[in-house]
C-alpha cells in the first residue's frame, strides 16, 4: 500500500529485491504506475532471490535496477548490509516497515540517520518479534508512520486525487489474470484484488478467462 500509494504522488520508490517487504515496496510501486529503483548485493546478472526474477524484469522494463558490484558477483550475507547504505544515500527518507531487533532495515535506518535524512517506522505490536525494531527506532525519536500521507507531507507533496480509473491493469486488457501477472510482476492476489475493483467499478469484465475493459 505505502509503495503503491508513495509511487501514484510521484515519490521514486528504493529498495532492496529481497523477499518480504522488499518485494511488496517493489510491487506496490509498479502497481502505483510509478518507478522503483532495486539495489542489489550481486551482479546485476545474478538472478537472486530467484523467486523475484520476474519481479526483476519488470523493474528492468521500467525503472532501474542497480550494484556496486561487476557483473557475475555472487551474493553474499556481507554483502547484503554493506548495500544499504546505498538505499540510505539514495533516498530523502528511509522508511521501517517491519524490523526485528537485529535487522538490515535498521543497518539502513542508521546510515540515514548519519546523512541527516528523515527515518520513518511504522508502529507494531508490542508482543510481535517482528515489530521490535520498528518500535525501538520510535522510541529513539524516528517519526510514527500511518500512512503514505505522511511521508508525502515530510516532502512537500500533496497526495494525489486518484480514481479507479487510473488502475494500472486498465492499459493491460484484454489479458489473462496470469498474464498480467507475467507483465506486472504482482502477485497474483494483487491482480485478482485490482481486478476486481475494476469489476465493481464497470470498468471492466471477465468472458472466458480474459478480462476486457468495457466502454
């Protein structure tokens, strides 16, 4: 949602490829019909994580994906961490989303913190492993996210007033769920959500498997 709705106002989405929320900063993103830019801790011929390698084309096709490194460098776990502080650089503000206690988010949290920009988190349960990160960096002053507007308003941009309308499948149709999964790079639970609305909305319609926008 925040990637989706951060990349709609014109906010250049960064992160990381890796699995989790990574990927769904990715995805959202392109959902948005925005661009996102991947940083990799290997070659940019090494497909890795191998799950994402579709999600890696579409970020190709339309944004950039970039390293430090020379073409056919292995990833490794050292490597991962030292990338951050490339995310951290290329951003005004870093957001948290999820973070254990000893996390890569928070290695990428602390090089923002030490070039002065912004650093967001997104509070989380307090009994949740997975929010112990998150909540710390709020307890050490980072500013509470609950929402894309947030961020926006820390930047000076107003969020946009968009409709379902602009849904970024509507330029695909006609197409099959699985094709547009192929094309987006989205999961294919976003597609079929996405495509949904578009039903609901009578801005589009499923016949045997394919989905045409309707007049």
């Amino acid at each position: 949602m925040l990637g989706r709705e951060l990349a709609a106002a014109g906010v250049l989405v960064v992160s990381g490829l890796a699995r989790g929320i990574d990927g769904e900063a990715h995805r959202g993103a392109l959902a948005g019909g925005g661009h996102t830019v991947a940083v990799l801790g290997c070659g940019i011929d090494r497909d890795y994580p191998a799950a994402h390698t579709n999600l890696a084309r579409s970020i190709g096709e339309r944004s950039l994906i970039v390293s430090e490194y020379e073409a056919g460098v292995e990833p490794a776990p050292w490597r991962f961490p030292a990338r951050n502080r490339i995310i951290a650089g290329l951003c005004a503000a870093t957001v948290v989303v999820e973070a254990r206690e000893r996390s890569g988010a928070l290695i990428t949290a602390d090089f923002a913190l030490e070039e002065g920009r912004e650093v967001f988190a997104v509070p989380g349960e307090i009994t949740s492993a997975l929010s112990a990160g998150s909540n710390a960096l709020l307890r050490l002053g980072a500013t509470p996210l609950t929402a894309a507007a947030d961020v926006l308003e820390s930047l000076g941009i107003m969020p946009p007033d968009r409709t379902v309308a602009e849904n970024p499948l509507l330029d695909l149709l006609p197409a099959t769920a699985d094709e547009l999964v192929q094309k987006t790079g989205l999961a294919v639970g976003q597609v079929i959500a996405a495509l949904a609305e578009l039903d609901v909305a009578g801005l589009a319609a499923e016949g045997d498997g394919i989905y045409r926008r309707l007049a």
